[in-house]
C-alpha cells in the first residue's frame, strides 16, 4: 500500500456525484478493495483508477453489478496473459 493519505468514501462520492451504495455493492462483491478505521470506509489512491473505470462502466454505459463482475474478471485474465506473454518474449530474446 502507498504512504498516500486514504481517502474518505463519503467525501470521494459527495465530490464525483456517485452513489454511495454503489461503492458498497461493489465492495461486497469483492471488485473494490476498501480499509476501515474508525468504523469510517476509506479507499487507497491506488485503487481509485479501478473505482473510476467501474463507475464509468456501470454509469455511462448502464453496465450492471452481475456485468461489471464479468468484466472485471475477464480484464484481469487479459491483464494476467499479457504479462505472461511480456515474460515469454524477454525469454525467448535470450535465446535469439
């Protein structure tokens, strides 16, 4: 984790216009990682990309939680592949 400050959900939501809930479902569905102190939610900076693509996802696009979870994992397959395939040619360039 980054020693950037945590952001406060509430205060991220209330400046962005999301729904708070939203936040909620998608943590419960484990799409979103949030930190708890003081019985307050708080988001790490690094995570707000992610938050930012889902809220774009679900908002502009009118992509549901149950879609959002499917694109979710399938973006994390691609992502994984494509390391595995920068790996693979790093090695095969050592046998060229």
């Amino acid at each position: 984790m980054s020693t950037e400050p945590l952001i406060l959900i509430e205060q991220y939501c209330l400046h962005e216009e999301l729904d708070i809930t939203f936040v909620e479902a998608l943590t419960e569905r484990g799409l979103l990682q949030v930190v708890v102190q003081e019985q307050r939610n708080y988001i790490a900076p690094e995570h707000l990309p992610r938050l930012e693509q889902l809220a774009r996802m679900h908002y502009e696009l009118d992509i549901n939680l149950e879609g959002l979870e499917a694109i979710s994992h399938l973006l994390t397959r691609v992502d994984r592949m494509q390391h595995d395939l920068r790996t693979l040619e790093e090695r095969l360039r050592l046998y060229e």
